[in-house]
C-alpha cells in the first residue's frame, strides 16, 4: 500500500492488481476557522502561544464568572490541537499544529520552544522538584516537590541537548516552574508517529541476499495504532513478519523501496509519514585482502560477563579480512575496543590506554598512532561510538573529528560510521524520551555523515537490523544473534566497496 501524490490509498493485491482505495485521512488548510481565529476577529491580539497560555490562567470564565483553566488537551484525528477547560463542557479548537508538536521555531528564555500538551510525572521516587529556572544549582530554586502521577501543563521545552532538557510547566494560578523532561510522559500519544520515520534515502543490498528492517527502529515512538507498509519495485522483494521486514532481491540494479507510516481512524486513514528509498543491489562478492581497524566500546572489545560481540561476527563472516588493532579482544579479534569509552574519552582521554592520544599536540592524532604502531595500518576504519555518550550532540562533532584526522594521514582511507540503534525501555528515561532522543540522533548523524561517499565517507544503516526487544543482551549489550544481524549490514557495504 502506499499514498500517491493526489492523496490517494493505492492497495497491491498478491496477483499485481492495484487498486484506488480514494482520499485518506483528509487535510485541513491551517486558516481553517477555529476558536483561536474567531478569537483574533473579535479582537484577540496576542499570538496563539499567548493564547493557549492565557486559557491557563483565566482567560475565559463559566456562566457563573469562575475563572476556568485547563483540564486537558490533545491533538485530535485531524490533527488539531484540542483544549478541554476545567468546568468539563467547553471544547476549543486551537487550530493544526506542526506535526513535531511545537507551536512555534521561536526560541524564548532558557533556550526553550513553546508546546501545548499534558504530561504525567513518571518518577518512581517520592517526589520531584519543581524549580524557578532550569538548573538545579546556582539561582534555581525549588518551588514545590510532586509525586508520580501528577499531571501537568507543559508548555515548552528545551532543545534536545546532552538527554537533559527541561521541561516549562504553567500551573493554573500562572506560576512557571522546571524540571527535567526524561521524567514525564505525554498524557496522550494521539500523535505517536507523526514525527516520521527513521530512514536513509538509500540502502545498499548484495544480490542474492537479504536485509531485514526491524519497524521499532524506523519508528521508535510508534504504538499499536501506527502502521507501515512498504512496496518495492518489481524484482525487490518485501516480506513482513510481526514488524519485522525483509528486503531481497535476485538480480543486481536499482530499486526504488516506497515506505508509508499510517495510522486507521474511525474515517479513512491518517497519513503520518512517507518516504521513497533507493535501493542499490550489488552483485555478490567477497572482501578479500583488505585491513580494517574497529575503533569502539565494550561493544569491540567485551568485558567479563559480556557474551558477544561484534567482532566475532564481522570475522566470521567476512575471513578474507584482517583486523588490525593493538587490543586483542575476548573472542581472539584485533582492535582498539575500550569498555565504557565514548568518542569524547578517544579526542579528550590522555591518561590510560588511548594509543591516538598525540601528547605534543594533545589531540586524537591518527598519524601519530600509525607511526607508532605501522603494522595496524588499514584500509577501512569502522568506528563503533555513541552508547555511552548518551545520544549526545557533542558525539557527532567527536567522530567527525576522529574521521578527520584519519583522513589527514591517508584520505583513501574508508571509514564507515555506525549508527545507533534505540535502546528501548531503560530505567533511566522515560520512554518516550528515549525514543526521540534516539531519533534526534539519528538526525544529528545523517545531517553529519551520509552523502560524503564520495570522500570515503560511509554512514551504516546497521540500527535497522537490530530488534529492541529481543536482540539485547543488557540494556547497551546485543546479544549473539543481534550482532549477526548487524554484521550482516557492515558486511553487505563492506563487500559492495571492496569485494573482487
């Protein structure tokens, strides 16, 4: 199934008939009458921000002149914010909303963007503390502690940073306090996937094979009520068993792959998100005679307790390649894997084992590790960071770093840059959170890194071979098979670029 560019549902049938299902879901123009319009023609002069805001603090009062707030608020199936007010009846309708739930790009005091929505305090500690300004040193001081469960007004948010942006709440009499997002849920996930979906523009499979594309990592924020199909060209085949799908094909060429992300409604279908991806098939071939250095975490080079890692399955199914390294890991495979290291500890780290640390120029230096350790010269980097530094903003600046330097030693050198994939549940972050911290991750790393093939540049789509929630050994660890997988994508690339 897919939508055309009139808005039409197009249906497949297994024998190749298609059929048009019409219209789905159904836009509203955003100058569509509503009750924040009507108020602007009866003399309303402030912004729909000011508005919803004021709607907080009684800015409309019930027949008897009581001052009304708000109780509740949601994105209905047309995707228009909706306010419930606190006497239960009145319904206002504040018009479409973006689809990233900001109400406006305008950054306002603290770094922080407006919003609309009612979150839920998910903090399994006695209480949480609300403070006069989003720091909890220094001015900051605490206004008043909650418990879990207490709903509140959330009315901005700041940029997603190093995982801990606060949230700006309003309380009815007006108050403004802060604390910190990873400790809230929506109150409603009516709009869960209308931030889109994670995926490259285009994938590369080796003829012959497969590629799985696990549906939680392209949309990590979806619940039971989003759905996605995809329909490849002629000769690409596409197989979907409990959200897990599988891209093949037989013969070597270029294929488009149509992905749409939708949700049912009561009438027709909300179209989400809808991406088309071009897929290369390479003809099968084997990487042989070529070095690769694996630069990483305990992911490279597994501490006690760990069962796998990913080494072990990227020598197991690519033999003609030497790993380089002046690690050995567990599994008996060269690299320079360091348990618990992010890829600021390998720009930044002088003290311990960092064999790139230049101490004259007090940077990562790979000139400088080469002409100490000649014999672990590569033809590829694969560079395997990002876990432990949380989803950070600073991790891509660190790696393009780290791809920099390579390439001022040898830029024919190929480094491919894995991305990360979403974790899941955690006891640290709300769940939501994590998925949109994931996603912004992603963005971060696709606005670095992809389209610089032509500079020996690769970034892997090797997230979307892996299932949260089955393919986790611990909360950063995979286990055997999920490390199978991934190998499986490493190697498809590595044997498109190098295999004979």
């Amino acid at each position: 199934m897919r939508i055309d560019e009139n808005g039409h549902l197009l249906v497949t049938l297994t024998d190749g008939t298609q059929i048009d299902a019409g219209t789905v879901g159904g836009s509203v123009a955003p100058t569509e009458a509503n009750d924040f319009t009507k108020a602007q023609s009866e003399g309303y002069a402030g912004t729909l921000t000011e508005w919803l805001r004021e709607l907080q603090t009684g800015l409309m009062q019930d027949a008897d002149g009581n001052k009304l707030s708000v109780k509740d608020c949601y994105v209905n199936e047309k995707g228009h914010l909706t306010v419930l007010l606190s006497d239960g009846t009145t319904t206002l309708d504040a018009g479409m909303i973006p689809e990233d739930g900001y109400l406006s790009d305008a950054v306002e005091q603290y770094n922080m963007r407006p919003r609309f929505e009612i979150v839920t305090l998910n903090w399994e500690n006695p209480a949480l503390n609300l403070r006069s300004t989003p720091e909890i040193n220094g001015t900051s001081n605490i206004l008043r502690s909650y418990s879990a469960g207490k709903e509140f007004l959330c009315i901005g948010r700041g940029e997603v940073t190093e995982g801990d942006e606060f949230n700006m709440l309003l309380l009815p009499d007006g108050q403004i306090g802060y604390a910190k997002s990873k400790f809230f849920e929506p109150k409603h996930i009516t709009v869960t996937g209308a931030e889109g979906m994670n995926l490259p523009e285009k994938l590369t499979l080796l003829a012959g094979k497969s590629m799985r594309l696990v549906g939680t990592e392209i949309v990590p924020w979806g619940d039971a009520s989003c759905f996605l199909a995809m329909v490849g060209d002629d000769g690409l085949t596409v197989t979907e068993e409990n959200g897990i799908f599988t891209l093949s094909a037989e013969n070597a060429g270029t294929y488009t792959l149509d992905v749409t992300l939708y949700r049912p409604m009561t009438v027709g279908i909300l179209f989400l998100d809808t991406k088309q991806i071009t897929v290369t098939v390479a003809a099968e071939k084997t990487p042989t005679g070529k070095k690769g250095l694996l630069i990483g975490d305990s992911r490279i080079a597994p501490g006690v307790g760990i069962p796998a890692s990913l080494p072990k399955e990227l020598a197991t199914l690519a033999p003609g390649v030497e790993w380089l390294g002046t690690q050995t890991n567990a599994d008996g495979v060269k690299c320079e894997g360091y348990g618990g290291w992010s890829a600021g500890n390998f720009v930044s780290k002088k003290e311990g084992k960092n064999p790139f640390w230049n101490p004259t120029t007090e940077r990562f230096d790979f000139a400088y590790y080469i002409s100490n350790h000649p014999e672990c010269r590569p033809d590829f980097v694969i560079l395997n960071l990002g876990a432990n530094d949380g989803y950070s903003a600073r991790s891509t600046e660190y790696l393009n770093a780290i791809v920099a330097s390579i390439h001022a030693y040898d830029s024919n050198i190929a480094v491919l840059v894995l991305t990360e994939y979403y974790r899941g549940r955690t006891a640290v972050y709300a769940d939501n959170v994590v998925a949109r911290e994931s996603a912004a991750y992603f963005e971060r790393l696709s606005t670095v890194f992809d389209g610089r093939e032509a500079e020996k540049v690769w970034l892997l789509p090797n997230y979307l071979s892996v299932d949260p929630t089955s393919d986790f050994a611990d909360a950063v660890h995979l286990t055997s098979d999920g490390y199978g997988y991934e190998a499986e994508v490493i190697v498809t690339y590595l044997t498109d670029l190098f295999g004979t």
